[in-house]
C-alpha cells in the first residue's frame, strides 16, 4: 500500500488552476511549477486519437454550443482543444457580429445589464473566498460557477470555460483577454436571457422584448437582426435554437408588417423622414439572399407609371409607307426618363443606398414598360422586312440606352462613387430575349447583301452590258491617263478616308423632325459614299464641270485638267505622243520616288506598307451620277468600244464601295451592342469579326478573283498579228488598270480595316479570324495580279517580237554597197522599245518595288532571249553590223533606265556582242570568239560561233576562223585512211 500515494480532497469555491498537460493528467507525483503552464496549441497535424488536431477543430466549429462541453469531456487534449482559438473565431465569424455591424447592440445590451446589477448587487449573498489553491490532478471539472438553469446545456464544462451565465458583476470581463472566445462569451451571456421573451405568445413577443419606453425602429431592427443572427444554423447556442428561431421569425414578421404599414402612411403624408425610418428599419432586419425586398417592391407596386401602357402605341414608329420613323419613341422615351428621374429621386433619398431599390425600380421599368414595347415593335419590324427589323433592334437599343445616363444622373446624387456599369446591367438585361435574333439575322441579311450585290454585278458581265449613266460625250477618268497616278492615288485614299468619317445614323428620323440628320443607310450611304470621290474634288477647277458631257448636280462627275487627252482605242491617253503625253520618266530619280512616299504616310499613316501590293495608294473611281445602288456601277462612256473586250471593266470600284458600306451599316449597328458583358459581348465581337471576314470574303472570291481571271484568259488569247496597232497592246493596258483597280480596293479594305475594326481586335494576334482572313485576301489579290502579271508578260513580249518581225526589214542588216550609213536604231527597234517603256511605266506605281524589279527582269530576260533569236535569223554585214549595234545600244539604254542591275549586265554583254559583226580580220574575230573572260561568261565559244555564222562573209572567213580558234590544219591535221 506504500506505493499509493495519499489523494488530498478539493476545497470548494477553489479558484481555478491551469490543466495539466495530457501526460502528467494521472501522475501520483506532484508536479513541477513549468508544468502547470498552459501549453501552446496543437499543430494541425497532430493526431488526437485518430483523427488530426485539423479534424478536431473542423468538428467542433459545427457543433452546438451545448454539446461542446460533451466533445471535451472525452479527453484532457480535447478539452484543452475545445479552447482553442481557432474554434472560437470561426463561430465568431459565423455570428456576424462585425461583419453586420451589431456590435453597438451588444454595448447596449451590457449597459442595461450593468444598471440592472447595480440595483441588485446589495441583494447578492455573501461569497468564500479560498486563500489556498490545491491541484487534485483531476483538472477544474468541480470548479463550476454556473447557475442551476444552465446546467441542462453545460454539463461538465471546465475551467470556468464554459460558464456562460449571466455575470453578476458589471465588468465580468475585467481580466479577460479580448479572444474570439471572450467575445462569444460576452454575446452568449447577453444574449440568451432575451429568448425568454420569444416562449411568449406571438403576439406579445415584440413587446416583451422592448417593454416600454418603446426604444426608436432603428433599435428594434438591430436587436431583432442581432437575435436572429444569434439563433442561426451558423451559431446554434442552445438545444432549442430552432423553435426559438421559428419563433423570433414570426416576430419579425409581424414587425414588418407594422414598418410597412407605417412606411404607407407616411408615404401618404409626404413624410420622406418617417419613410426613412420606416425604411431603414425594414432593411434591418430584412433577410436579404432569396429574396425581394416587400418594401421596395410594394413601393414600386402602386406607382401609376406601370399601369399606363395603354397609352403608348409601338406600331406608331413606322409610317404609311412601313417606313421606320422613331418619333413616336422618342416621346415615349421621354415620359419614361421623367418617371424614372421622379421617383428614382424619391427612392434614393428614402431608401439604404445598400437596398438598390434605384436598381430595382428600374429594372422592373424596363422590363415591364420599355421591354413590352421594344417587342411588339420588333415584332411588326420582323413583319415587314429583315432589313427594318435590324435596324429597330439598333435603334431601340440605342433609345433605351437613354436609361442609362438618368439612372448614374439620379444615382450620383447620394453616392458620387455609383458604379455606370450596374445602370449599364439594366438595359442590359431587358435587351437579353432580342439578341440570339438579331445577331443571327444582322450575318444572314450581311451574306444575302453581298449575294445580292455580287450577282447583280456578275449578270451585267454576263449579259456584255454597260450600264449608261453618262453622256456620250462624257470622258471617263481613269488612272492612266494622269500625270501623276501615285498624286491622284493619295488624293483618293483621303476622299475614302472622308466616306469613312460620314455617320451611320442608328436611329432613323424624319428630316423635320431631325435638322441636319444625316440619312446613311441603305442604298443612300452607297451613293453618298461614292459622291465621296468625285473628282471634281481633286483638282481646283475641272474641264467637264460645266460641260455636256461633265454632269451636273451633286453626284456628277468631271474630269482633271491633266486628263485632256484623246480617247483612242477605248483608252484615255494617246501614249505615242511625246511632251506634256508623258506619264513619268522610267529612270526618275529616287529622291522623287522618297517624296511619294512621305506624302503617302502623311495622308494615312496607319496604312501599312504590303510586300506585293502597296497599301498607302488607292485608285480613283469612276463613278458616275446615280441616284441608287444599282445605277452606281462603272461605266465606259466612249461610243465606240474596242473589238477587244475592256479587261478595267470586269472589277469595279462601285462595286467595292458598295459592299464597304453594306458592311459597315452592319457593323455600325453591332458596334451598338459592342459594350455586352460576359457571353452575349463575346458572340457581339464575334458578329462584328464574321461581318468583316464575310466582306473580304465576297470582295476576293465573288468579285476580284472572277475578274483577274477572265482577263488573263483574255490575255492568252490574245494574238498580235491579228491586230494592226504595234505600239500597245490593249488588253494588257487593260489589265495595268485592273492592277491599279484591285490595288485600290486592298487600300480601301486597309483604311477601312484601321478605322473600324482595328479597334476591336488585336491586330498583332495571327490566330484572330480577321487577321488570318485579311493575309489571305491580300495573298488573293497577290496571286492574282502575279498569275496576270505572267500572261501580261507572254502578251507584252509576244507583241515586241511581233513587232520586232513585222518592222524590220529584209536587208535591213545587209543594207547594199553604196547605200548611206544611219547609226540610228531601226524603225523595229524603235516601235518595240517604244511598247516596252509604254507598258513598265503603266505599272510603276500600282505595285511594289519588289514586284515591279521582278516584273522588269522577266521583261529583260525575255527581251534577250528575242533579240538572239532575231539575229540568227538574219544576215549582217560589216555596214549592218554598224546597225546591230546602234540598236543594241537603244536596248542597252532602256534595260538601264529600269535600273535593275542583273538584267543590265546581261545587255551590256549583249551590246558587246555586236562587235563581232564589225571585225574584219578573221583573225581577230576567232581571238574574239576564243576570249572566254570578255562576256563574264554570259556567252560561251560555242554560242559566239552560233551568232558570227550569221556574217555575210562567214563563207570566206570560215576556215580562217575555225584554224585560229582549234589551231586545225585541214591540209596537216585530217588524215583520211
């Protein structure tokens, strides 16, 4: 029995000790002074039992407060858990006493409290005070100062933890730390002698608990939202936490039955400050998630504003006609905005500012009242034609948008931080039901236009047919026939600039009713669009203004002063004639070519430059008067058109502007839209991308790539000597102006790419559908002009050697003995360099550096390959051979003023070539032929052979020069066996 060792028994009203760590809990020896030190919380990954400390915790934040004491009985760690920190804070959190602002409630609560103990603290029976502490290693389970009622719910809780009752001293909290667990204690402690109250009939709840004097609303609403904060699923501090929550429900109910009540009486006095009150009350004890506020939305509820549709009549905003005429909405907008800015007012000055009742009235407007009539208005739109329904759908959005600016002007009156994007939201959300419609109708109408427009145009070609919007005598202005085509290019690029710049009117009016409203929609747009590049616009004064043949009116088109020139062969200038008949000179210096292009970037700096195609230029069109779409196509005004068919004829500029303008009224009203939030926003930007792919889509396939490739059908067939002019050839002129054609409508797709769209994609992302479709239309358009390019070519040098042939005579390198020595070129020479520098000037300028250097050395190559060829065909000698040079040297000088440097090689030792039919010495003339270093290799021995054979005296020289050249002796070296 020595080894027990003697348990000494616990004095009552024993202050409490410190546990005992979970160790030392059953030691039978006493323990040292650091032991009774409290220990540190357990880390989250120590196991109690089974379960980590993470666990514990996790399970006791959803307990009742009743079973906690329970939970910690189990063992001495989890007793001490059950005082962690950790828990308390989260069931603070839970009750909300911070987050709603009820704290002033709980310093009320404790202020009563305080003057009822000081009333009763002579009544208080005399307390024992211990004056020793003894530990008798079963920790503080007997140290219990609880009341006899709550011992049901805090059975065994330790260390005065869990006493909850009613403090008996004013500042029960003196001593304590302000812990989480502190807090709850002190809410637990003054709160739960108010749920007495709620065991009262319900129809004396409310006033037992705010016996008289009657405490103001506000008041009442904080206790009441404090007592069902306190009697939560979140919270549940006693068992019976439910019923008495279903009873305080009911209580609540009632109180807000007599706020609304008093809510309506003031609002019949005109009372805005009792309102408030009522008001604010109301708020306070509303339980906001789930659910509508029943005072705002009574409030709302007898407004007369929702009961006077009758009197508005959507059908009234289209005329006799079915014509859209939104004057009857603008009234009706007008009444609406007036409401909402009345009683919008009322609310923000009566309501909380966190009730968005502002929000909700307006919600509730524009869906019940500006929604209704949006839809039967569409609806008699949808009626009437695609094209009417779109164009309500922008214009009511546009009318409706007016809500926004009353609801942030209303709003700012109270709280100038209003966030625009929740007045934004309301219309947003009524708009909702018409938008799947409309963005799917806004692409289908986008394709049927650009249909519509492609066939028209395709017919016309079909059918031969010119429309004739001109006088006879009318000249039609074309690019070739200027001075300066890269000047006139500029000039145009600007005057499309300017098209881009005219307002989309979204919301359609009459002219009376809206001075000065610009009616750009539809058909109009095209034709006001096209009046844009009138060039009488570009010079100062033009010679057809005030002529027959010039036109007049707003739409009629003139011609510059420096296209006076004669119509010949279906073409505007006569490229034979020289002087002021000269476009540009070939070899221009560089310095002129560096100052178009500065002027260029000062008209459109954000025109970016093309590898193939120079975007900064941009053609004139050729439009002529027209007072609708269809009459606005290019037309060729000479009476007697060429044989062959006008290859400029098969793309148009109209046509181009046409389908701009059509697709930029579409975008023009997405763009409307372009401001949704989340998916509708993304299926706007989509919308407005798929408008812009849909237009490079029919601009290249339906329009430029049918019309290069007829002409470079009509190209390959065609054939010089069936055709007497020598100095041109047509089609190919033709085609010059269909590159000059197609390159300004890439320019156009390029300034109209940077105005409108550029803004709502990124231009630098090659994944985006735009810029993906936008590189292949100029790939399009690149490979179009390069396949013309190549026929172009075969037409171009088909006609020089037939020229070539067809010029020079037979004798015209074996001229006779005594004839008179010219050292000029031959007729033939001349006419065929007269063709080539005619045509390389037509196409300086629509094209880039790049192409144009190609262009010139495929000239160059092929102009070689013709000339040896023409000179194995002939017979020279020592007087025509004075000729050959003259007119190598012509070529000589013109390869050089392309200034491509590899092809002016090559006809420097074509020119070199020559000389051979000068050397009289046979002698010298095999030395010649042996030198291989003397053409840089461009020509072997053998092929200087192939031409000298072509010497008149090649019989009498032949066996001099062929001993010289292979040291060969018929007589020494043959040996016939």
């Amino acid at each position: 029995m020595d080894k027990f060792a003697t348990l000494e028994p616990v004095r009552l009203y024993n202050a409490p000790t410190p546990a005992l760590p979970a160790s030392n809990r059953f030691s039978f020896h006493k323990p040292s002074a650091p032991s009774l030190a409290r220990s540190h919380a357990p880390a989250p990954f120590q196991v109690i039992g089974r379960l980590p400390v993470d666990v514990h915790i996790h399970i006791l934040t959803f307990l009742a407060i009743p079973d906690i004491p329970a939970y910690a009985r189990c063992s001495r760690a989890l007793g001490n858990l059950a005082r962690d920190e950790r828990v308390w804070e989260a069931r603070w959190k839970a009750f909300g006493v911070d987050a709603h602002k009820l704290g002033d409630v709980l310093d009320a609560l404790e202020e009563k409290v305080k003057v009822q103990n000081a009333l009763d603290r002579g009544h208080a029976p005399p307390t024992l005070t211990a004056t020793e502490s003894l530990d008798d290693d079963f920790g503080d389970f007997a140290s219990v100062g609880a009341n006899a009622d709550e011992m049901g719910d805090f059975v065994g809780g330790g260390s005065g933890g869990f006493s909850l009752s009613t403090p008996r001293t004013p500042s029960f909290l003196n001593g304590q730390s302000k812990t989480f667990r502190a807090l709850y204690i002190r809410a637990h402690s003054l709160l739960k002698p108010l749920t007495s109250a709620l065991s009262a009939p319900p129809h004396a709840v409310l006033s037992n608990l705010f016996p008289s004097p009657t405490p103001p609303l506000r008041s009442q609403a904080h206790t009441l939202r404090l007592l069902s904060r306190f009697l939560s699923s979140d919270v549940k501090p006693l068992r019976n936490w439910d019923s008495l929550g279903s009873a305080l429900r009911a209580a609540i109910d009632r109180f807000e039955d007599s706020l609304l009540t008093a809510f309506d009486v003031a609002d019949g006095k005109n009372d805005e400050s009792a309102m408030r009150e009522a008001a604010e009350a109301s708020w306070e004890v509303w339980d906001g998630p789930g659910a509508e506020w029943e005072l705002g939305k009574v409030w709302a509820e007898k407004l007369e504003i929702f009961y006077e549709q009758s009197k508005w009549k959507p059908l009234d905003n289209f005329t006799k006609d079915s014509e859209l005429d939104f004057t009857a909405m603008d009234e009706f907008m007008a009444e609406i905005l007036a409401a909402l800015e009345e009683h919008g007012s009322r609310a923000v000055r009566v309501f909380p500012p966190d009730a968005d009742v502002l929000i909700s009235f307006a919600d509730r407007l524009a869906n019940e009242i500006v929604g209704e009539y949006i839809a039967s208005l569409l609806t008699r739109a949808r009626e009437i034609s695609n094209e009417a329904f779109l164009k309500a759908t922008a214009a009511s959005f546009k009318e409706a948008w007016r809500m926004v600016d009353v609801i942030v002007k209303v709003a700012s009156a109270r709280d100038s931080s209003f966030p625009k994007t929740k007045a934004e939201d309301v219309v947003y959300r009524m708009f909702e039901p018409n938008m799947d419609e409309y963005l799917d109708e806004e692409v289908e109408f986008v394709k049927q236009s650009f249909e519509m427009t492609c066939r028209s145009w395709e017919k016309q070609l079909s059918e031969h047919k010119v429309p004739a919007t001109t006088t006879p005598n009318a000249e039609t202005a074309r690019f070739l026939g200027s001075h300066n085509p890269a000047q006139v290019k500029r000039t145009v690029l600007a005057s499309f600039t300017d098209v881009l710049l005219l307002p989309v009117t979204i919301v359609p009016r009459t002219v009376g009713k809206a001075v000065g409203a610009a009616i750009t929609t539809g058909s109009t747009a095209a034709v006001q669009g096209i009046a844009m590049l009138n060039p009488q616009r570009w010079g100062a004064t033009a010679s057809g203004a005030n002529t027959p043949g010039g036109g007049q009116g707003p739409f009629a088109f003139g011609r510059m002063p420096s296209w006076n020139a004669s119509v010949k062969d279906g073409y505007v200038r006569d490229f034979e004639k020289s002087g002021d008949a000269t476009l540009f000179d070939i070899g221009a210096d560089e310095d002129e070519e560096t100052e178009e292009t500065n002027e260029e970037s000062e008209v459109e700096s954000s025109t970016t430059t093309r590898s193939s195609l120079t975007a900064s230029v941009t053609d004139v069109s050729s439009s002529t008067p027209a007072t609708s779409v269809d009459s606005t196509r290019v037309a060729t005004t000479n009476p007697n058109p060429p044989a062959f068919d006008n290859l400029d004829l098969l793309l148009s500029l109209d046509i181009a502007l046409e389908l701009i303008h059509a697709d930029r009224e579409s975008m023009k009203r997405a763009e409307t839209f372009s401001g949704y939030p989340g998916t509708y926003g993304h299926r706007v930007r989509d919308t407005i991308e798929e408008i812009f792919v849909l237009l490079l889509q029919a601009l290249g396939e339906r329009h430029i790539k049918p019309g290069f490739e007829t002409a470079i059908q009509q190209m390959k067939a065609y054939k010089p000597a069936e055709h007497e002019e020598t100095k041109s050839v047509a089609p190919l002129l033709q085609f010059f102006e269909l590159v000059h054609i197609g390159d300004t409508m890439q320019s156009m797709i390029q300034v109209y790419f940077d105005k409108e769209l550029a803004p709502h994609i990124d231009r630098h992302d090659f994944l985006n559908t735009v810029v993906r479709e936008k590189k292949h239309f100029e790939d399009l358009l690149d490979d179009c002009v390069a396949g013309g390019l190549n026929a172009a070519t075969d037409a171009l040098m088909n006609q020089v050697e037939h020229i070539i042939q067809k010029l020079t005579k037979p004798r015209e390198y074996y001229p006779p003995e005594d004839s008179p020595l010219e050292l000029g070129p031959t007729e033939g020479c001349r006419e065929a360099i007269k063709c080539l520098q005619m045509h390389c000037q037509l196409l300086k300028g629509s094209t880039s550096k790049e192409v144009l250097e190609v262009f010139y050395q495929e000239v160059g190559i092929r102009l070689i390959a013709i000339l040896q060829k023409h000179l194995k065909r002939q017979i020279i000698s020592l007087n025509g051979g004075f000729q050959v040079i003259a007119d190598l040297n012509a070529y000589h000088a013109f390869i050089s003023s392309l200034r491509v440097a590899s092809i002016a090689s090559e006809f420097a030792y074509l020119k070199m070539l020559g000389h051979v039919y000068v050397v009289e010495d046979a002698k010298d003339l095999a030395q010649i032929v042996r030198d291989v270093t003397r053409y840089g290799g461009a020509y072997r021995p053998e092929d200087i052979y192939e031409f000298i054979q072509r010497r008149s005296d090649w019989k009498k020289i032949e066996k001099t020069v062929d001993k010289t050249m292979y040291n060969l002796s018929f007589k020494e070296d043959c040996v016939v066996c």
